[in-house]
C-alpha cells in the first residue's frame, strides 16, 4: 500500500509507503502534553456524565453530602470502571492491545471516585484500606492484560471490624461504591467466579455477592448517612437497599468515562443536581424480564434466540401485564421539586403537539427536568397494542427555585400507527388514543384524547422479513392479563379534551422497495459480455481507461464507466479492506490495527492507478480506539521517535441516554467529529442502538434503551454532530437483532416482521432519516435463517428503497456465519476486516476460480482469517478433487521438476510425494501438507510436465460482476466525499448530513425562555383582575342583603387576599439592586441591598462564576447580610431579589438584580 500524504508512519509499515513534499499535521506528536482540545472535551464529558446520573433513592436527603470527611467502600472507589471491554473501549490500544495497562490511574484523567476527592480536598478516612486493595488489584490487572477483548475481574474489597470502627471515628457520612463490568464477546449472569492466586472468589454480577451484602450490613449500621453508589454499565438487582437497614440513597452513577470520578463529584457534593432518568425498566426480580427464560444459554440452546415476547419489551411488557417494577422507565429524583403543568394540547391528522410548563418549586436547589410525552393505542380484533409508548421528551434548561420553562413537544400522528404483517403496511386503528404526559413512564397525565372515526393506512410497504414457517412462532398476548393503572386514570380519561380525526384526511405514503425485483446493472466495455444471472441487467459504457476518482467528482465520467474499467479482482479487493493492520500483504492480524492511523480498526484498500484513497474506520461508541503511545519514523527526516494520540474517553451510551438531552449528545458528537478531523479517520464505528431486550446482554453498556425512540432520537443526536465535520462520518451499528454475546457469531434470532420494524428496526429507521449516516454495521447474527449481512431485504429493501439510506453498509469484523459473496448482493458492501480470503469468496461467488498449483504440482495454499488468527489452507479455488469427477484442472509443472508415477499409484514429482490436503492449526498458524496425490485422482502427461486433477468445479457461481460493482460504487460514493479525497486530489468536502439533505424530524422540542412563574406584567394584570372580581362579588351579596354571614367573610376575605396579591404583584414589578458588596475581612464579604418597598425578605446569591452557575444561595430579612467561609483571594459575583407571599402562601420574585463583583480578602 502507498500513502502519498503522510508525515509520520509507524515503524511497521513505513518502508512499504512514500512520503510527499508538503507535511500535513495530525494529531500524533512527540509532545505529551495536554491539550486545549483534550482540556475541552475533558469538560464535556465531566458534564455529560454527570447530567446521565440518576437518583434512585434519597431518604432523609441524605445527599448532596455536607462534609468534607467520609468513608469510601467499594473496589469501584479506588478501580472506577470507566466503561466497558472491547471494541467499546477506547484506551486499550486497538484490537491488538498495546494500552497502557496502567491508563485508568493518568494523571491525566480522572476516573477514580477516590482519586476525584482527594483533589478536591476530602478527607478520606478509609484511605489505607482502597490504597491496599488498589495495589492488589493492579498486580492481578497486570497480568491480564495481554487480551484487550477481556473483560477483569478482581475480588470485592473486605475490612476488618477494627478498620471499619476507625474509619467511623470522626464522620458520619459513607459511600459504598458497587462497581460491574462487561463486555464484547460474553453476557452477563447473575454471579460469577474469579480465581486469585489459587483462591477462587464469587463475584457480584447482577445480583450482589454475599461480601458485597456483608459489607453493605456493617457499613450501614457503622454511619448515620450510607449512600451507595452504582457504578454499572446496565441494570443490576437492587431489592438489597430494601433488605439492608440503613441505607439512605442510591445514585445510579453509570459508567462515566474519563471523568466519571469528577462528575460523581460534583453530583454527590450538589455543584450539580442530578437530572438523569432512567432508559430501562429495573425490575424487582430478573425472572420479571420477558426473555429471561430463554435468554442465551437459559434453556439450553444459544443458537436460537425465540422473541416470543414480541412487541412486549421493557416498559411496554411491564405495563402491559401489569407487572410492578423496581424503577420504572423514566423515572429519576432529583434534589429540588419540579411541576409540570400541560398548557395545551394541539391535535390534527399531522401533528400532535404538547405544550407544558415546568417549574422548579424547590426552594435550594438549580436543576433540570425531562417532560415525557407517551401516547396509549386502541386495541382492535386485527392487533393488540402496548399499555403506552414513548412519543417523544425534552429536557429543560437549569431552573432556579421559582423559575419556569414552557416546552413544547410535538410527534407525527402517524407515529401512533401499529405494523400490520397482513397488509403490510402501518395502521391506525380506529378508536380513542390517549395523550400522556408526566416525568417518567408511571407518573403521567391524561392530556388528550383522540378519537379516529375510522382505520387509515399510513405507509404502504412490503413484508421483507418474515419468520419461516418451519419456526412456529407463537407470540404473547396481553389477553386476560390486568394491565398497570391508577387511582385517577378513569377520571382522567374521562375529563381530557377530545380531538376528533378524520380518517380520509390522513396521507399515506407508498415507501414500498424500489429495488424489490432485486434487479442489478453490470458496466462493461465488451459488448458481447453476458448477463450470468437472471437479475442482472447488462449496460456497455464508453471504454474510458485511465479515467480516476476525481473525473467522476468533475463530472468527465460516470460512475458506471469509472468502474467498468476495474477487473473483478480489483473490485473484491477493494470491497474488502485491507484489515486489522496487514503482517503481510495478504493476511490480517493482530497488530497496529491500521497502518495509517496505530490502533484504528482499519481501512480500505488504495489504488494510485484509479485515485481511489483509503479511508480509515476506528472503533467508537464509547471514544475514538486509537494507540495512545508508539514508535514511529518521519519519513522527512528518517528519524524514529515515540509519538503520542490522545482521544476522549466518553461516558457510555448507557448514561449518555440517560441523560435525556439530545442537544448534549449532538455537543458529544461534533467534539467526535473534530477529533477524527484531528486523527485523519474517516468512519466513527459507532454509536452502536441495539436495544436492551435483556438485562443481561454484555454489550449494553454501548447501546441506550430498551426503547427505539431513545435509542433512535439519541443515535441521530450523535451522528449529528460527527457529520458537521466535512469528510467525516459516523457509523450506526449493530444492523440488527444484535441482543446477546453468547454465540453471537452464529445464533439466529426468531423475530417477528412487526416486533422488528417497532422495536429493533426503529431506532436504525430514526437514525437514518433524521442524521443520513455515512455507515452502517451489520451484525454477526442471523435473523430469521438469514445472516444479517446477506440480507437483501434489510440492507437494500428495508435501509436504502424504503429508509432512503445512501451511505456504504459494512459486516462487523469477519461478519459472523455471513458469506461475502452473497453479501455483495444483499447490498453489505465492504467486508470487513478483509483480506484476501475475503475477495477469493467474492470472486468466486462471481465466476468459477481455478485452482493454484506450485511449481512441483502440489496443490498452494491461501490466505484464511478464523476470527483475529490467520492461517493457510489449499488453494483449490472451485474445484473440488474426487475419483469420478468429469472434469480437470491442470497442473503445469516447472522446468526443473518432472512428475511420474510410482509402483503403489502414488504420483511422485523428482522422485517425491506430492500432496493435495492441507491440514491447518489455525491457533498456532502453522500447518502440514497430508493425502498424497494418487493415480485415482490424478493422472500424468506423457512428457511428466503435467499433472491432470480429476474433479468438479462448484455450483457456487451466486453473484454477477454488477453486485461487485454495485458495493463499490457505494464505497467509492463516500470515499469521494472523504477528507483523503480532499487532502489528496483537491477535491470539496461538505458535511455528509447536509450532502444527502431531506431530513425527517420524529420529535421537535421548543423552549420557551426562562420565566420567574409567570412574567411580572402577567402577574400585575392578573391580581387587579382579580381585585375587581372580588370587589364587584362583595358588593352584589351587599346589595341583595341576602347571602348568609359565612359568604359575605368569604368575600372580604376574598377581597383581601387579592389585595395582597397586588401588593406582592407590585413588589415583584420593581427592581432588585446589590447596594454594596465589600470584604473587609478574610473570608467575609459584607452585602447589603437596595430595600424594596413591599418585600417580606431578599434572596442572596453568589458564586465564583459570573454566568452564576453552582451559585449559593441565602435568605435574609433585613438588608444587609455578612457572608462567611468564601475562598480567600477569589473574585465572587453577588447579585440579589426580593421576595415576599402571596395570599397562598406561595413566593413571589422580583427579577434578579444586575451582580455585583467582590474580591475577598485573604
């Protein structure tokens, strides 16, 4: 391979690539400095972790923590897991390894709770006893380094009785971390082992170990504040906080990143109130989850997944049945009280729209709050429907106490439509559906109801991916089961605006496959080629050899003409990538995964002669997996040097999601996108939206819900924000059904067609129209008999005729049991990681491929790839040996070897055997030869310079030279819109999102400014209205002398409580002002206010930061206030309000004051 534009080469691969005249900068360096752009994305992710935090429990508000001394318990205190193993790890160093094994303890990151106080000035009296784990731990680490894909584990942290009494000496305050993890390749279960030294130990997994619940015991009884905390990459058994007496609060932390110690940091401490909510169903018992019967090895067979529960996941199936969880979906607490108050409700054929107000009606405490909108379905005889689905969600800005946000929500009508199988379309059922509105899946509103008078068909379609009938799958129903419900649900219901729907009104679109007939077009320049297969259309192109990539960007040749030029070995290699960092030109294997980029995932194939550049793809989701550290040669000076790449360690989509804020995730993915821009990468593979079906999965770490429209609306988000970098592009996967590790090379998931165009299709429907990305990533499973990558129905039906997708579709590496030449014609169009094994499969696939003979007539071998491990096997192409074949393949000898046959019938080449098998050990990637070539096969030319081969050529010719061509014209359509493209050959970069246009919004989310209750005018208006009713009620009961003695006091009264609330109208109708603030004091600042006529009292407020974020708040009644405790030398902006109460006691604001700077005096 040759790389005409790069600067710095890794050692491994720089003799066999040139360097150019003008250097280009990326992000490899020899300074191993920090910077801005690491500093920057360090903040983002400190802030994304901490807003995807959840507070499960906060008995006695036992947090935020009001000390600066506490206990630390938990290995996860001292050994924060960061995320999960794998290809979602980016710190490893790539598949190869070659991380730091030591990279979670840098100083520069901060993953460690334990680390993260420290620094901030706590004092930790467990100290001893984490740094004595922690040595341990790392020893054991140590050793296991050497496989990246492994996922750690190390015994539970134990103290002694005496150590557990000092740390309680003087602190009344614990946090007991329980830390999971897990990753590719293996599931999760409830326990599990792990031997240390010839000890072996259980270990916690979803359910606690009984050290775990021990320790839980003695720590709870040894403080007056235990607060766990949940350091887990998915859901976990949580009925010990019930069981153990004494726990006060529980904080789904989640897997943090880089900077999940800081951000846990700033959650526990209250710098930040947690506004996190959760994206799955935590159930009270695993038994409760619909597959956890079946899941994986649970009855015994991993190799068929049946999704009996259908339509019935997550949420959907708890509500449905009636089944009380743990937490429900959505749920979350926070520090301070929010309302939401629906405004209004708009309903038309179109649009619904939500429209509701949220108030923080705590009194301490900023934050933020997420509005959940759900819609219910009817029921008819055709289909059952779930209790309630997501439709769509916003979060608000950070709210003061007392402040307001309108949001208004709105979703596509349509979306309220079921998949019918029988008519292959979505419908709305005639009946009543209910608009619902709350902070989580089981604290709604009735908002609306809305009646269709009649069925409509809202997309016309065509079944793709049916269950065969030999699998007889039988669905559940709902049918005699109670679903969840309330005390006032009926009332609700009862009392909800009604719309009314005309049927007739509403469209339909016709999205049925345009490429159903499966038809494909071979280019040729030769006019007698001839189409091979019965699909294949033939077109003859003008013959424009020597044309390159850029002419098809110039518009001087078309695409068809670019690639007729291409022989079929060109097109299957360059359909193949050239793998995990090639040892040899032909075999990938475990080494720096990417010759341009150490520790990429890999990249495509160059070819000079056509001005196609490679485009390297690095792994994601979870940060961009790249070697952080290695030895590399400049090509300009010829000199080796150590050369460093740092990217960013994000939070896992786990928490990202629940963070319920896409403008956050859209922020995440635009700093991707720099950073590939930085590391000269092309694809992000990520973000990864397989849906939560089972607690257990390994990978859910890397995936965001157990529902579509997160997983969907949040993949977009991400893909967003890559995409406004020209030249770059994101990577959703895993496409689709991809919901268990155990066996994931070859187990087959039995799936409904409705179950999979609503649940596990959806989210990949959403992506897709809402952010155009540039990649897909099929998964290693079979859906329905069918390996996902040679599925024409999803990749070309399903993604491109009826998604409008347009980007290139990529296998996982080594795609599982799929079949690279099939692939070619479902429409995965590069097959990854490649080799040549891979474009011989294709080639065969497409024309008969005679067998490789060395020089001595035995039979050569070829290049193989099992996994990561690279072996040999015999080249016999197509042809198959065997005694009674009728037809031959010749082997024409050298001109130093002469072939006979000897007295046994063996046939002997210069007097030695010669052998037709090749017995392969593909774990050591050594081999033998084996079976000697005998008379009953083979035979010998008269002259001995020729050996016949007796056999059969295979009936495996599935594919035409237009597939081939097909899935390179999809590569070559994003390798066009590349930066390699650009730097290269001068080519124009555009953002991908923006080059495919016509994007579909699912959900759109307005925010109102932000408002102190209602505005001040709205408030004045109202109380004189209110002055005036009361006057005029008080002199007709006078007038008519009539109304008993009770009603004329009610009426006073009534008269008086609306003149208190004009005076406190009035009141907040003036202005605030910070009279003075001064520090005559260390520490002390003095601040006294303007007094404002009609105030009860002033509200203080002060912080560091003149945005007033983190601000401190104080209440006074006079005017003036010394505030002690301030951090000595440091510059603090005050600003002040006053307040005072209405006639319900509640609060009434003036707006805040302009701030006022003070330096304090040291």
């Amino acid at each position: 391979m040759k790389k005409a534009t790069r600067s710095i080469l890794s050692a491994a691969v720089a003799v066999s690539m040139a360097a150019t005249a003008c250097p280009v900068s990326f992000a490899a360096t020899t300074s191993n400095e920090v910077t801005a752009r690491e500093k920057a994305n360090a903040a983002l992710a400190r802030e994304a972790a901490a807003q995807g935090m959840v507070l499960l429990e906060n008995k006695n508000n036992s947090l935020p923590i009001k000390t600066k001394k506490l206990a630390l318990f938990g290995g996860g205190a001292v050994r924060t897991v960061r995320g999960g193993t794998g290809s979602g790890d980016p710190f490893n160093g790539g598949l190869s390894g070659g991380g730091d094994v030591n990279v979670n303890q840098s100083e520069r990151y901060n993953i460690n709770i334990y680390n993260s106080f420290k620094k901030a000035g706590y004092d930790i009296t467990t100290a001893s006893i984490l740094e004595k784990y922690a040595e341990g731990y790392d020893v054991e680490n140590a050793k296991a380094a050497s496989n990246p894909m492994a996922t750690f584990a190390y015994p539970e942290l134990t103290f002694t009785d005496e150590e557990l009494a000092a740390s309680a000496k003087d602190t009344n305050t614990a946090v007991y971390v329980i830390s999971r993890n897990a990753g590719e390749g293996a599931d999760r279960g409830m326990t599990k082992k792990v031997t240390v030294n010839e000890v072996e130990y259980e270990l916690g997994d979803y359910e606690l170990s009984d050290v775990e619940k021990e320790n839980l015991k003695k720590v709870a009884s040894a403080f007056e504040n235990t607060i766990v905390v949940l350091n887990v990459g998915g859901v976990i058994d949580t009925k010990f906080f019930e069981e153990t007496e004494g726990l006060d609060s529980l904080l789904l932390m989640g897997q943090g990143g880089q900077e999940g110690g800081n951000a846990l940091l700033d959650v526990v401490t209250g710098a930040v109130t947690p506004s996190g909510k959760l994206t799955d169903t935590w159930a009270e018992n695993y038994s409760d989850y619909p597959a956890s019967a079946t899941f994986a090895k649970a009855d015994g067979d991993s190799m068929k997944e049946w999704y009996k529960e259908g339509i019935y996941v997550g949420y959907r199936y708890f509500d449905s049945f009636g089944i009380k969880p743990a937490y429900e979906f959505g749920y979350g607490l926070s520090y301070t009280n929010f309302d939401i108050n629906v405004k209004n409700v708009s309903v038309n054929e179109d649009k619904v729209t939500v429209k509701a107000e949220v108030t923080n009606t705590g009194k301490t405490y900023s934050g933020k709050e997420v509005v959940q909108v759900y819609f219910s379905a009817p029921d008819s005889k055709d289909a059952e429907k779930e209790y309630q689905q997501l439709a769509a969600y916003g979060k608000t800005d950070e709210l003061a106490p007392g402040e307001s946000q309108v949001l208004t929500l709105t979703y596509d009508t349509d979306e309220m439509a079921y998949y019918s199988e029988e008519k292959a379309s979505y419908i709305l059922d005639p009946g009543t559906y209910y608009v619902r509105v709350g902070d989580s899946s089981r604290n709604t509103k009735v908002a609306a109801a809305i009646k269709l008078n009649q069925s409509a068909v809202t997309e016309v379609l065509s079944n793709q991916m049916e269950v065969p009938e030999s699998e007889n799958l039988t669905e559940w129903s709902k049918a005699g089961k109670t679903p969840y419900t309330y005390a006032t649900e009926q009332q609700e219901m009862a009392e909800a605006p009604v719309f009314t729907l005309d049927a007739s009104k509403v469209k339909t679109e016709n999205n049925v496959s345009e490429y159903k007939d499966e038809k494909v077009t071979t280019y040729t320049t030769d006019p007698d080629y001839k189409a091979v297969q019965d699909y294949e259309k033939v077109e003859v192109v003008t013959d424009k050899k020597g044309a390159t990539l850029k002419d098809v960007v110039d518009n001087k040749v078309t695409m068809g003409e670019f690639v007729a030029q291409m022989s079929l070995e060109e097109l299957a290699k360059l359909n193949c990538g050239s793998g995990w960092g090639v040892a040899n030109e032909n075999t990938p294997i475990v080494g720096s995964n990417s010759a341009t980029v150490p520790g990429a995932a890999g990249e495509t194939l160059t070819y000079d002669q056509y001005g196609i550049p490679s485009i390297v793809l690095a792994d994601g989701p979870g940060g961009i997996r790249v070697k952080q550290k290695y030895e590399a040669k400049n090509v300009e000076t010829g000199e080796t040097a150590t050369y460093y790449q740092y990217c960013t360690a994000w939070p896992v989509d786990f928490v990202l999601a629940q963070s319920w804020d896409t403008d956050l995730l859209k922020r995440i993915g635009e700093a991707f996108g720099k950073e590939l821009e930085e590391m000269n990468i092309t694809i992000l593979l990520g973000p990864s939206l397989n849906i939560h079906r089972d607690p257990l999965c390994g990978r859910n770490f890397e995936y965001f819900s157990e529902d579509p429209v997160i997983s969907g609306t949040m993949a977009s988000a991400i893909t967003l924000g890559v995409q406004e970098e020209p030249g770059v592009g994101a990577c959703l996967k895993h496409f689709s059904a991809n919901n268990q590790e155990t066996d994931r090379s070859g187990t087959d998931s039995i799936v409904s067609e409705r179950a999979l165009r609503e649940i596990y299709l959806k989210g990949f429907e959403i992506a897709v129209k809402e952010s155009k990305p540039m990649s897909i990533m099929t998964s290693y499973n079979q859906i329905n008999g069918v390996p996902a990558a040679d599925s024409y129905d999803m990749n070309t039906n399903i993604a491109r005729g009826e998604w409008g997708f347009e980007g290139l579709i990529m296998t996982d590496w080594n795609g599982g049991v799929s079949h690279p030449s099939t692939s070619m014609h479902a429409g995965n169009d590069l097959i990854m990681p490649g080799g040549a094994s891979k474009a011989n499969e294709i080639i065969t696939g497409a024309e008969d491929v005679k067998p490789t003979f060395e020089a001595n007539g035995q039979i050569g071998l070829k290049d193989e790839l099992m996994y990561m491990f690279g072996y040999k096997s015999a080249a016999w192409g197509d042809f198959e040996v065997s005694a009674d074949g009728t037809q031959t393949a010749e082997a024409k000898l050298g001109d130093d070897y002469t072939a006979s046959v000897g007295e046994d019938g063996k046939i002997l080449v210069n007097g030695q055997e010669i052998y037709r098998e090749y017995q392969a050990n593909v774990w050591a990637g050594t081999g033998n030869y084996k079976t000697p070539v005998t008379t009953d096969v083979a035979s010998v030319s008269e002259d001995g310079k020729t050996i016949v081969y007796k056999g059969t050529y295979k009936e495996n010719n599935n594919i035409c030279l237009g597939d081939v061509q097909k899935s390179a014209i999809n590569n070559l359509k994003v390798i066009m819109q590349s930066r390699d493209m650009a730097r290269i050959y001068g080519t124009t970069t555009r953002s991908y999102t923006a080059l495919c246009g016509d994007l579909t919004n699912y959900q759109t989310v307005n925010k109102s400014e932000i408002t102190t209750e209602r505005t001040l005018k709205e408030n004045l208006d109202q109380a004189k209205k209110d002055l005036e009713e009361a006057k005029k009620n008080l002199e007709e009961l006078q007038k008519q002398n009539a109304a008993k003695d009770a009603e004329i006091a009610k009426a006073k009264a009534e008269v008086e409580a609306a003149k208190k609330d004009l005076q406190a109208a009035k009141m907040a109708a003036k202005k605030a002002a910070v009279k003075s603030v001064k520090s005559k004091k260390a520490g002390k600042a003095i601040v006294t206010v303007k007094k404002v006529a009609g105030a009860e009292g002033y509200q203080v407020q002060y912080s560091l930061k003149k945005s007033m974020k983190s601000a401190k708040n104080v209440k006074i009644k006079k005017n003036s206030i010394t505030i002690k405790r301030l951090k000595k030398g440091k510059t603090y902006y005050v600003r002040v309000r006053a307040f005072s109460k209405d006639s319900n006691g509640k609060q009434i604001c003036t707006a805040w004051s302009t701030a006022k700077k003070v330096t304090i005096k040291k």
